[in-house]
C-alpha cells in the first residue's frame, strides 16, 4: 500500500484542489482529509457521510466545590491564570496540563475529558473519504490527524485499495508532523511568490529531517517566472524531482463555484493536461514506485 500525502508550507497555495484533481483521474484508492482544522476536500467531494464518530481528547479542569477547602494552592500553581479567585476555572485559560489536578491536597478537582470533534467515513463519487472535524478553537489536531490517517490505512485494506491520497496541513507544526509519519511520499506544492519559496523550503526540511521522499508541483508557475526558475534550481541543487508546473487558469475557480473537479469541468483545459502529466510522473517516480515496477493508481 502506498500513502501520498499533498501538503504546503503555507496554505492558499491550491494543494486541496490538486487533491481533488488527483482523486478524479486515478484509480483504487482511499481519500483522506488530514486538513482537520480548516477542512474543505469534502465541499467538492460532496460526501454522502456512512458513518461518524465523536472524537475525545484532552479535558479542561473542574473544582469540585463540595470537596475545595479553598486553599489557594491551586491558583498557585496554574501557570495560565485559569483559576479565579472565587476558585473556578476560566475555561478558556485552562491548557488542561493537568498540574492542579494532580497536585490538588483535597484532590478536589477533577479532569473529565471533552469531546473535540467528530470523523468521518464517507462516500464519494471518487471513492471512499476518511475526514473530520475540529471543534472551534479546539486542540489535539496531531491526534485527530493521526486518527484519521489510521482509519484510512484500515478502510484501504479491508477494501482491498493499493494507494492513500492525503490533503495533508498547511504548515510545518504538530498536525503536519502527524500527517508525515510513515507516509510513501509527499507531494510540496508551492507557488512562485517569496514567501510560497520559504515555506516550501520549511516543509522540506521538515520532510528531510523524517526521511520520508519529497516532491515538488509549482501551482500558478506562470505568475512570476523568475520565482519559478528559482524553485527548480532549488529542486536540481537538493535532487528533489520537479514533478509538475500547473499554470494559472480562472477554470480552477470556475469549477469550484460549480463544485466540480477541472477534470469534470472541462476536461480539454491545460490545467488538466498539466495535471494528468504531472499524476502520471508521480506514479512512476522511485519515490512512490520504488521497485520500478507497475503500481495501481
């Protein structure tokens, strides 16, 4: 079984819709939407949701105040200022760390954990889609990712599917680090602006420093050229493979507001040459075929 993951070192740069994109023009396999945080594969997956499970994690500290002698320790302690002084708690300062808790000498507060979120299994017209989401404001995502991620291993194999496409996070931070782990390759999309470069670069390092096989896709290349020109010379001098350039083209939008793949909207356009191309090369890189071989997808 192979995992791609598709992800960004900042987000807008369009790596959810080459997701989707990829989803309508391969075969035999599972979608997965590890983005829990600003989840959006599903608005143009349109999923017909089979099944759904609350997702638990953390907790947010409670004084019981039958047991509270009002010692004080507890305010004491808490690093973040969650406990006021008629002895309760500010929800929204508790980090749920816990240290009152464990420390209290009446043992008086307690810790119940919290529902977070929710995830998903769902059908599509492109398949199966693990996905879910986060509650506003809410932490965990790393967990949520990794649960996701999990579930869309098991759903692969009992379904007898040879390829995982993850949307993966924007970013370098916890989600992405869960998002990565174990994965068969990532797929970096950036996009010709300085700090699309920059970003690009941090999810690279951060793909190096797991040892998990990086690729490059330049979304809207034909912005700014000399940016372009730019990333590939970075590609070359880190042999990294340039796996596609995606030029800018308003079809992109045109489908979206259709809920539509470009693939579906117009199947004629450059974009989607540009992306059934670059599919194509991914498909038969050593990173994602390391064998060399012929792989379902």
């Amino acid at each position: 079984m192979r995992e791609l993951v598709i992800l960004s070192g900042k987000g807008g740069t369009g790596k959810t819709s080459l997701t989707a994109e990829f989803a309508a023009i391969s075969e035999n396999r599972v979608l997965c939407d590890a983005d829990v945080d600003a989840a959006d594969l599903h608005l143009l997956m349109a999923p017909d949701i089979q099944r759904y499970t609350d997702f638990k994690g953390g907790g947010i500290a409670v004084i019981n105040t039958d047991k509270c002698t009002e010692c004080g320790q507890c305010i004491e302690l808490c690093r973040f200022g969650a406990v006021k002084d008629h002895f309760e708690i500010d929800d929204i300062a508790c980090e749920g760390c816990g240290v009152c808790v464990d420390l209290c000498p009446e043992q008086a507060i307690d810790f119940p954990i919290k529902t977070c979120g929710q995830w998903y299994i769902s059908e599509t017209r492109f398949g199966p889609l693990v996905h879910a989401r986060l509650g506003i404001a809410e932490e965990n995502s790393g967990k949520l990712v990794a649960l996701v991620r999990q579930e869309a291993k098991k759903l692969a194999e009992e379904k007898n599917m040879g390829l995982i496409l993850t949307d993966g996070p924007p970013g370098i931070g916890c989600p992405v680090i869960a998002s990565i782990g174990g994965a068969t390759a990532l797929l970096v999309v950036t996009e010709p602006t300085v700090s699309g470069v920059h970003d690009m670069g941090r999810a690279i390092e951060l793909a190096d420093h797991f040892k998990v096989p990086a690729m490059i896709c330049v979304n809207k290349f034909d912005l700014n050229p000399d940016q372009t020109n730019g990333i590939e010379k970075l590609a070359k001098d880190r042999n990294i493979a340039m796996v596609g350039k995606i030029p800018f083209d308003p079809v992109f939008t045109e489908s979206m507001v259709q809920g539509k793949t470009v693939f579906e909207y117009n199947k004629t356009s450059d974009v989607n040459a540009a992306t059934k191309q670059m599919w194509d090369r991914i498909m038969a890189s050593p990173e994602m075929n390391p064998s060399g071989g012929q792989i379902s997808g």
